[in-house]
C-alpha cells in the first residue's frame, strides 16, 4: 500500500512537470495554458483551498482536487506536446527543479492582494 502511495505521488509529481512544459509550450493555445498554469500554480502553492488544519476535509483539495486538475489539463493538451514534455521533464526530475521566479511572485502577490481585501472587508463590517 504504501508503495504504491509513492508510485501514486512520483507520477502526479511528474504530470505537474509535464504541464510546467507544456505551459511554455508554443504549440498550446491560451486558454488550455491558463488552466494548465493555474493547476500548476494550485498545485505548488502553500497556501490551500480549503486549509489543511481542517480534519478530513483539509485533504480533499490535495487527493482530489489537484489530480482531477492535472488529469483535466492533460486531456486538454495535445498529444504530441504531452510526448514532448514527457522527455523533458524525466530530464529535469533527474537534474534539478525548475526555477521560476516570476511565476512564485505573482502567487505571492495575488495571495496577498486576497488576504489584504478580506482584511480590509472584515474591517469595514466591524466599523
């Protein structure tokens, strides 16, 4: 059982690097790019739809929420682009993570435009 919970998580691991590809993908059309980078972002995001504090229900969005999202963004891409992205992120699993930065800043920032708007509504109902 517990193997194939570390097969489960490696594959899904890898599905999201085939999709960080697939994003910077030439070959994918915008709209299949936007939903394929808001799973990826989801995905590596800290911050959770539903807490993970929560009991039982905290770990809905990270058993069923984000592999509905990959396997939604897989069958939206095209075939060959999911070949192509395959090879590469086997390559990247072995080297090293990728790294980007621009992309970790605008999760931060939208995070925290949220948490600043819920602050500043919380404070308008109190006053």
């Amino acid at each position: 059982m517990l193997n194939q919970l570390k097969l489960w998580a490696k594959k899904l691991k890898k599905q999201l690097f085939i999709l960080y590809l697939a994003y910077k993908d030439e070959r994918v059309s915008w709209y299949i790019k936007l939903f394929t980078a808001c799973v990826v972002a989801y995905a590596f995001s800290p911050i959770d739809l539903i807490p993970d504090f929560i009991p039982v229900l905290g770990y809905i969005d990270d058993i069923i929420i984000v592999p509905l999202g990959i396997m939604l963004a897989l069958k939206m891409l095209p075939t060959s682009v999911i070949e192509d992205c395959t090879i590469k992120a086997e390559e990247l699993i072995g080297n090293e993570r990728p790294k980007n930065w621009v992309a970790g800043s605008i999760i931060i920032v939208v995070w925290l435009l949220i948490f600043m708007w819920s602050c500043f509504t919380v404070f308008k109902l109190l006053n």
